[in-house]
C-alpha cells in the first residue's frame, strides 16, 4: 500500500503571496489532517477533514483553509503569507485498527518559505 | 498550554541497551497515544499506538507502557540499535475529535555502538 504523498516538496513564495499544498492519504484511509511544524512551536494541528467535511479545526488564522474531495485528497490553502507561515506542512492520514486503536500516518512533508 | 510533554529533549544510550522514552500528559481525557519517530526534513513514522483501555501493547522491539493513574506513558526500545537514533515524539488524541493529536515537544534518542 502507497503512504500519504504529499506535493510539492519544497516551495518559495514571497510575502503578500497565496499559497496551495496538496495531499493523497493512504487508501481507504478517509479523514485527512494538517499540521504545521516550526522549531519554536513544535507539531500544532491545523485543521481535520472527512468525507469532505471540516471535522475539527485548530487555533489558525482564517488565511489557512482547506478542504477534501470525493476520492479523500485533501487541498490547503494559505493566503496573504507572512514570514511567519515559514515550516514544514504535514498532512497525515488516519484510520482506528480492528483492535480499538488509532494510527495516524504522515507524509514527507511540504518544506515553505516565506521570503 | 502544552497537554503533552516530553520532558528529556535527549537520550544517549549504548547498543544493545534499552531505551526508555517519557512522556506526560495534563488532560484525562484522551483516549489514544501514539509514538512516532522523526528524522530531518521528514515527516514523522508511526511507530506504536495505545489506547486508554489497556496498559501496555508490543511490537516488536518496541513496547508501549500507559499508565492513566499517573498520566504518564513509555516507549521502551529494546534492544536499541543505532538506527533508532532520531528524534522521538510522543502524540495523544481524544475519540470525540478524532483527527487531531496534540504532540510533545520531543526526545533526541542517540544510540552509540
């Protein structure tokens, strides 16, 4: 089974500028989530989505967006970037196991900065 | 307000030792703790995961003790080789928010021949 895919990789954008990271979960996983990660505040969650609906919502400003399509890819926005939205964005797909438990799997990654 | 904590931001430890990973947490609530292994510029690794119904769970050198009393949980490795070198992070989540884990700050693990 393929894990999650995250595109691009890397990317530069200047202050002012809109900004779009895509996102493909594990398959039949169905709910997506986002995180920013970032030396001074660590791993904080952005937003959650399943079955194409926002199912919990970190403490964001509403410049970070997303949402999730039919096939369970998942989209996030960021608008108006300041220097401060510089970090790696982890999307992580999820599902609970036969036996009562949870597991959460990450993707490699979208490296941003915010010139 | 940081829920979870991981309270060693390093381990040294020789190979063939184990390992022993802390992790504390504040909110009774959550129902699931998971443990997740890091490199640079990656995405975290799944390692292990552990609901509140049990105390412990296993897989393969890695084992997961809870305990709710204390709010406190371990990831023992054993025996450490040193590939595990990396920086290990604890995480936690409630069944009623599913989707959104709440994480520790980090362990740097460093195991030495």
């Amino acid at each position: 089974k393929a894990g999650v895919t995250q595109t691009p990789r890397y990317l530069i954008k200047t202050r002012g500028q809109q900004v779009t990271l895509s996102c493909s979960p594990i398959s039949g996983h169905r709910s997506v989530s986002w995180y920013q990660q970032t030396p001074g505040q660590g791993l904080q969650f952005l937003f959650e989505y399943f079955s194409e609906t926002q199912r919990n919502k970190g403490n964001f400003p509403g410049r970070f967006s997303g949402r999730q399509f039919s096939n369970s890819r998942s989209e996030m926005n960021v608008s108006t970037l300041e220097l401060g939205d510089s970090a790696l964005y982890l999307c992580a797909s999820s599902h609970t196991t036969g036996q009562g438990s949870y597991e959460q799997y990450f993707g490699p990654g979208t490296r941003l900065t915010v010139t | 307000d940081q829920q979870v904590k991981q309270n060693s931001p390093s381990l040294s430890v020789q190979e063939g030792r184990i390992s022993i990973l802390n992790c504390d947490y504040t909110n009774s609530m959550f129902d699931y703790f998971l443990w997740y292994k890091k490199y640079p510029a990656e995405g975290p690794t799944f390692l292990i995961s552990i609901s509140s119904i049990k105390d412990k769970n296993e897989d393969g050198r890695f084992t997961v003790f809870l305990n709710k009393s204390a709010k406190h949980l371990s990831l023992h490795i054993v025996p450490s080789q040193p590939g595990d070198s990396a920086v290990y992070f604890c995480a936690a989540g409630r069944g009623s928010t599913l989707g959104r884990l709440y994480f520790g700050r980090g362990t740097q693990l460093t195991v030495w021949p």
